[in-house]
C-alpha cells in the first residue's frame, strides 16, 4: 500500500501552523480515508511534550513507510496564541481553552479574545477531519504540574474504555462531570469519535514525551492503523506506559470531588503528593487566602496544582477512589439493558425528556448518582453541589427523598427546563450508538 505524508518534514514547519503534520494511506479511488487517529498537543501552551511526540512519530513515519500502515494520522497544535506568547510558561492568556468548548462558548465571536479563536479554529479543523472520516479517535496530549505517573482521563463510555485499556496506565472516569468546555467532551457528544486525555507526566520532565509518543504509537496499534509488529523501531512502546505507570497501571479510579481555585494564593500544603490518602474534613491539602482547605470527602489527592500562577477557576485538586474490575464489568452488561432504563424513567421523581435523557428529583439523583446512574451508563449533565451523605444517613436521606417523590405525584407536563429541583441525567452518547 502507498504511503502519503502531507506534513514533508516536520522539523520545516513554522511555530504557528496549525497542523503539525500528517501521514496517511493513499485511497485515490476513495472520498473517506476510513480510520484517522488525531493527537492534538499544546492545548495549554505550558504543556507542548504532545508536539514534540508527534513530530517524533511522524518523523519515522515519513523515514520508513511502514507497509502495513493503513489510515491516517494528523497531528494539531491547540492554544498557539499561549505557545508562541512572549512570556515563556503561558497556560493560557485569558481563558482556559479546554474549558470553552460549550454551546455558550462556541456562540461567541473569535474576536472575544485569543482563546475562543483557537478554540473555533481548531474545532472548525477537527469538523473537517470527521466529515473526511468513516471513524476518528481524538487524543489530546498534556502534562501536569505536579509530579504524578501519567493517566488517562476520558468520559465513562464502553468504547473509551476499551480502547483506553488497550494503553496500561491508570484511567479516571467522570471529569466531564466536574468540568465543563472540554475539548474531549466536545469532540464525543458532538462529533461521536472516541475522544479521551492524556496526562503523561510532570511539566518539563524528559520521560513525558516519550510517554507520549509511546501513547501514539500505541493507539496507532490500538486503532488498527500500524500494528505494534509493524512498528518502524523493535521497542514495544507499551513497555514504556508500564515502566512510567508503575504500580499504577490499570488501575481505575473515579472523580468524586473538584475543588475550584477562589483567590491566586491557593497552594498545595508540603508533603502533599498526588495519590495520596486523605480523610475527610481533616486533612489539610491546600491554604488560601489564609484559609487551611479540606475535602469533604475521603479519598485520594489527584492532579494538585502546582503551576507558578494560579487562577480564580483553575482547578486546585480532585479527589478520586478506586473502581473496583467487578463493577466496571457489572456496569457493561447492565448498560445493554433496555428494560432497566425503562425501568429507571418510570421511578417516582423521574420524568424522560427524551430516549437519552431524564430529569430527576435532585435529592433522589444525589442518592442514585454512583451506585445507580454512573452504574447504568449516565451522566450528569446539570447538577448542585447537594450531596446524599455517608453510610445510614445516606440510606435514610435516599428513602426520604423517594418517599417525598412518590407522595407528590408526577408534575402535570413533566419539570421545567430550568427547574432547580431536578438534575439532568443523560446516557452517554457513545453507548447509545
């Protein structure tokens, strides 16, 4: 099979162009090019290791035509404004980039600021991609600011998590719930390609890019695009994930808390380390404004931020727990269940707005929304920061709420769109497809 590389040599490319490169299969007789594999890198202009793991990829790409490899492989640069910014180090200049991909966002002329232009250039490049593309996969590449192995993060879908598990690092569910804009987000609920981040290590650490060109690789294997025996060197790049992972590859582990940065004094406390144990209401993880900041849960310290300048919004911390391989297994089958969610949208307090989507008695979703929602497949896509409390409080505060619902009665017409009573809950999109 010919091999046709559209990016030359990657090395010749100027800072501010968007495509890194791009190396494809040549279909001549072919409108789509069937799988294309996107790695997006410098989505924060702190973080390009992804570009210069692409650029490694796409370098031996181009020096060995592997024979075997067949789809295609592009490769974009995210936040160029913050990458090629005057001041080294920029995350971002006025906004986030990988919180602006929402509706409201999205809505906004690119002149709002040099964010939300990056953020419509590169959606409008990934839109092209797919309508050129029988299936796309979206990796977006980072690194953090504190010293962690590297994980991937993605939305609880069954296919996210088969292809991530095909990479043997640590997984954690549920960030679109904590986070709103994300261009993983984005990219699955909008353009139905299996989308997932990932963190291959501490800012300036010289094994992140080989971790995340050892991603690459993988998924080239994963995707079926270049089998692993094909690849154009001996090493097995998997070998690389296992050797960064640790004693924490494929572990998984779910988000359960995120507290957001109020004021630029937010640090970490010394001795605080991602992964780290901590009780609830008891150990101090942070200081702010003075102030000693808790959890309100038990857990484990995830993604502490401890970039030179922080931010009112930033993320401070997450706090996760571990999944346990019998519920992931659980929660597939239960998924292909029609009848259970059925089941679900005739509950008292419940009300179907569509096939996909529910409106659910806040008090009541706060009580079914791990052991129950997560379980079946659903996200929530409105939500307070109500909680259902711990142990028998939990159970008391479950029955109360069902028992309230049930003696209400259903609403003539159903809730309100912008009813604060009730949460929405949708199915994950890559599920129902």
């Amino acid at each position: 099979m010919t091999q046709a590389a559209r990016s030359g040599d990657t090395q010749t490319h100027q800072h501010h162009d968007r495509e890194i490169g791009c190396y494809e299969s040549l279909h001549s007789e072919r409108t789509s090019t069937g799988v294309t594999l996107v790695i997006v890198g410098g989505v924060h202009g702190n973080e390009p290791t992804g570009i210069y793991a692409a650029q490694r990829v796409l370098e031996a790409l181009n020096r060995e035509h592997p024979s075997a490899f067949n789809g295609r492989l592009i490769a974009l640069r995210g936040n160029i404004a913050a990458l090629t910014h005057r001041e080294p180090e920029t995350r971002y200049i006025l906004h986030d980039l990988n919180r602006l991909f929402t509706d409201e966002q999205i809505a906004l002329p690119a002149s709002t600021s040099p964010e939300h232009a990056e953020m419509q250039e590169l959606l409008a490049a990934l839109r092209a991609i797919r309508a050129q593309s029988e299936r796309m996969i979206v990796i977006d590449l980072h690194t953090t600011s504190a010293d962690m192995p590297p994980v991937v993060v993605l939305e609880d879908s069954i296919p996210a998590r088969r292809l991530a598990r095909r990479m043997p690092l640590p997984i954690y569910l549920g960030f679109e719930e904590e986070l709103s804009g994300l261009l993983m987000d984005r990219v699955t609920n909008e353009l139905g390609a299996v989308s997932m981040v990932v963190e291959g290590g501490q800012h300036k650490d010289d094994n992140a890019v080989n971790v995340h060109e050892a991603v690459i690789w993988t998924m080239l294997d994963a995707t079926g695009i270049l089998p692993i025996d094909a690849l154009p060197h001996d090493h097995d790049p998997r070998r690389t994930l296992r050797d960064a992972a640790g004693i924490e590859q494929d572990q998984i582990y779910d988000i359960r808390y995120r507290y957001a940065i109020h004021h630029p004094s937010f640090a970490i406390r010394d001795g605080i380390r991602s992964g780290q144990k901590i009780k609830r209401d008891v150990t101090i993880i942070a200081t702010e404004d003075e102030r000693a900041i808790t959890s309100p849960m038990r857990g484990r310290v995830f993604m502490p931020n401890e970039q030179r300048q922080k931010r009112k919004g930033d993320d401070g911390f997450f706090i996760v727990r571990r999944v346990g391989e019998g519920w992931l297994g659980l929660s597939a089958r239960l998924r292909r269940q029609r009848w259970l969610h059925a089941l679900i949208a005739h509950m008292p307090g419940v009300y179907p707005r569509d096939d996909a989507t529910l409106y659910v008695d806040a008090d009541l979703a706060a009580v079914l929304r791990r052991q129950i929602l997560h379980l079946l497949g659903y996200r929530l896509v409105r939500h307070d920061e109500r909680t259902s409390g711990h142990g028998l409080f939990r159970v008391l505060n479950g029955i109360i709420a069902f028992s309230r619902a049930f003696l209400r009665g259903p609403i003539r017409g159903g809730p309100n769109p912008g009813d604060p009573r009730f949460w929405v809950v949708r199915r994950h999109k890559l599920d129902l497809d």
